[in-house]
C-alpha cells in the first residue's frame, strides 16, 4: 500500500492484514517512484500487478480564469504520477520476467467525456486513457498487460470533511436518477473490476478503458428532459 500519508497507508495495510506493507512515497518524484518499486521487489520478491490510482479533482474554472499553476499542478498528480508508476512497473515487471498486469485509474465522466470547467481534470483524464493504450502496445511483447477503469458517480466520502458528508451524500444520491441502472457505483464496485483486471482471468484483455458507471455515458442530450419538446427523438426514459 503506497500513500503519500504515512498514517493512511499504515491503516490500510492493516485493514488489509496477512502479508501487506505501507509505503510512504510521493508519486510525483521520480526518485522516491523507483525506490518505493525496489521496496516491493525486495520484500516480496516481485511485482506482479499495480494498481495506479493518485489522482485529484483540482480546480473548477473556465479555461481562460484557470491558474497555470493549478493546471500544472493536477497535470503533476494525474498525470505525471502515472507515467511515473507505469515506468518503475514496467521495468521491474520485465527485469523479472514477469508477465503482470497494472492497471490505471480513469474516469467516465472527465476521460469519455467532458465537464464544463474541468479543463484540467479532463485533459489528464484523457491523457490516462491515451497512456494507457500507447503503454499496452509497448509493453504486450513482455507479456505485460496494461489496463485503465473509468467510474462514475461513486458513493465514498474519502476526503470529504465530516461536516460536509451529509450533504454530499444527498447530493451524489441526487444522480442516480439520470444513470441508467438506477443505483449510484460503490468502491467495491470499483474494486472487482480491479481484481479482475489484475488476474489471469483477464489475461487476454489489454489496453481497455473499462466504463465502470451504470450507463452514464450512455446518456445523450435527447435523454435529457429539454428534449421533450422534440417528439421526433427516440427516448430512452
């Protein structure tokens, strides 16, 4: 378990138990990238599947009010940082001879498709699912496979205040009405599709960006209630 939080990462690989360690490394730093990589191999043996999930929202503007720094800053830990932790993967993976998986964090909403005002978290988003693709065909010759999901809407309250819970909740509930499968995602929604990805049960299955969104993207402005006013558009609700 990597976190940029030591405390974080130390509960976690509680939680987890058995055979789990924390490490502490900022995923942006090159250095600490590679040294957190040679830590695993040295305590398990290998490295056989990554999961490559940093990320932030940033800021929310219009493009022309977006600070250069607040967009080179999301670029740092969204993008940069998957660059990073592929690399490190890769050259571990291929040194040992090992035929893993690593799998990259996405997002239905910003990387398949747009969000007014996230121009920062958008383009990264899309920058994933390109890394992505470019890295499977690299690295398939090795036997290695690389792999991006792309959630929706899903109900955690990681890194909301307490104060702030309730009324996010009630408003992430709000959206279940415009997914199609009627149900906001869970984090073990999330995590099974991980699981899979990792195993061997996907081993035939690279450079995918798997939707992970009850729909979402399916939706298209004549779903949309305005819509209405145009009886001749096929709905779907």
């Amino acid at each position: 378990v990597l976190d940029l939080d030591a405390g974080r990462a130390e509960t976690i690989a509680s939680t987890i138990g058995d055979k789990a360690i924390a490490i502490t490394a900022d995923v942006t730093d090159e250095a600490a990238v590679e040294e957190a990589v040679a830590k695993v191999v040295s305590v398990f043996g290998r490295l056989d599947a990554v999961f490559n999930n940093a990320g932030i929202s940033g800021k929310v503007a219009p493009v022309h009010e977006l600070p250069t720094q607040d967009w080179d800053n999301i670029v740092r830990i969204n993008l940069r940082s998957m660059f990073l932790v592929l690399k490190a993967s890769v050259k571990a993976m291929i040194a040992a001879g090992v035929e893993g998986s690593i799998v990259n964090m996405g997002s239905s909403m910003a990387g398949w498709d747009v969000l007014a005002g996230g121009a920062g978290y958008a383009s990264t988003k899309h920058g994933v699912v390109g890394l992505t693709r470019v890295a499977a065909l690299d690295v398939a010759p090795y036997g290695i496979r690389v792999n991006a999901i792309c959630p929706g809407v899903i109900e955690t309250t990681l890194g909301v205040p307490a104060a702030d819970k309730a009324q996010y909740l009630a408003g992430v509930q709000r959206f279940a009405d415009r997914i199609p499968l009627r149900r906001i995602g869970q984090p073990e929604d999330v995590a099974a599709a991980v699981a899979f990805l990792a195993s061997d049960d996907a081993r035939h299955v690279t450079g995918v960006d798997w939707l992970i969104d009850g729909g979402q993207t399916l939706q298209s402005w004549a779903n949309a209630p305005e819509a209405a006013a145009f009886p001749n558009l096929r709905r779907t609700r």
